[in-house]
C-alpha cells in the first residue's frame, strides 16, 4: 500500500496545501535542506497530488479553517493547473485562499498567469527576501538568475493590480539598512512590505 502524503496539513487556524516538492530557488535557508519535517509534518512529496486528492481531504464544511494556504517544501505555482483548480473550486465553496510563492510564476510559465490567479485566490505573500538582485541571488540561488528578482517585483505589482491582496514578506534580521530597502521596492510595487520575525 501507498504510504500516505501530506498533500495538506494543518498548522493553527489554517489548512496547508503540499502540492509539490520542486522549487525554482535552492534558499540557504530553506527547511528543505534541513529535515523532511515541518511542524511534525513530513512535506516531502513522493509524488505530486492530482487536484480530486486534494479536494478529498478538504473538510466538507470549508468554514472549518480560517484560510486554505498554497504553501509547501516547494513553490505551487509550479503546478499552477493543479493551484487553480483547486484553488477555484475551494472558493466556489467559500474558503478563503492564499498563496505563498516565490513569486516566478510568470517566469516559470513564459506568460503573465496573474489574471488566473485573480478570482482564484484571495491573497498573495510574495517572498521579498532581500533588497537587490545580487543578495537575492546569492541567498535563494534561482535557477532565473537575478532575472528572479526583478520578475517577482513584476509579478506582485500585477497581482496588486489585478485587485488580488498582495504583499512581499521579509525576515526581521535584515537590519534597518535593507528593510528600508525593501520598503521602497514595495512601494514602487504598490503593495505592503511584511516584517516577519525569524524563526530558527
Ligand atoms: S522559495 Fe521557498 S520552497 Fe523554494 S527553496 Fe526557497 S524557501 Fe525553499
């Protein structure tokens, strides 16, 4: 028998959805590189969820969870066809959706997919991570190049347009320097900079 995957997983209020393992980045400080244990889950995917196996663990009263969130050991939008549908179908019930991504979407699908987000997904948390293109680089490694950097910027500010609720997130031990840095990227973005505490 198949062992079972945590295509979704529950941490406080809200449902996780593990939808892949893959990522466009290797981050130094990715828990990937660690463990295959996140909050007592293993994220680990042996294999990628079809979107009727997702569906099937979401309880059948939705209001259940404060929010339904995209977010695993690797980056959804990867899967952006298994994301919508999924993501559709949990808003046709009512559910809140969030998406948590690296932000190279557009990249990874050579097209802007933000207006199939928009309708799809309520929120959008974009990892800033750093203030220039060099310290991105050398902190998620993308496999874009610094090209990473500058189409996450794009990315957010189009999902911001598109009336999605977007915002970049850092990590608070950037120092003010950077985060002042940061903030001015999200300004030219039209979207709000979250300073997040980090955890070890
Ligand atoms: S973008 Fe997220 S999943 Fe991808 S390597 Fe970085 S921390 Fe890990």
């Amino acid at each position: 028998m198949e062992a079972y995957e945590n295509f979704t997983y529950e941490i406080g209020d809200n449902l996780y959805i593990n939808l892949t393992s893959k990522c466009t980045n290797a981050c130094t400080f990715c828990v990937r590189n660690e463990k295959a244990d996140y909050f007592g889950h293993k994220l680990w995917l042996a294999r990628e969820p079809a979107p009727e196996e997702v569906l099937a663990r979401i309880p059948a009263d939705v209001a259940r969870y404060k929010e339904y969130v995209f977010c695993g050991f690797g980056e959804p939008t990867i899967r952006l066809g298994a994301l919508l549908a999924v993501a559709r179908e949990l808003k046709a019930r009512g559910a809140a959706v969030r998406l948590n991504t690296n932000g190279q979407a557009n990249l990874i699908h050579k097209r802007d997919v933000t207006g199939d987000l928009a309708g799809a997904v309520d929120k959008i948390n974009v990892s800033l991570n750093e203030a220039t293109a060099a310290a991105y680089t050398a902190l998620c490694k993308p496999s874009f190049g610094e090209a990473a950097f500058y189409g996450l910027q794009e990315f957010a500010e189009k999902c911001a347009a598109r009336g999605i609720q977007t915002w970049f997130s850092v990590v608070d031990i950037l120092g003010e320097e950077k985060l002042a840095a940061c903030r001015a990227i999200a300004e030219k973005c039209g979207v709000p900079l979250k300073v997040r505490p980090y955890i070890e």
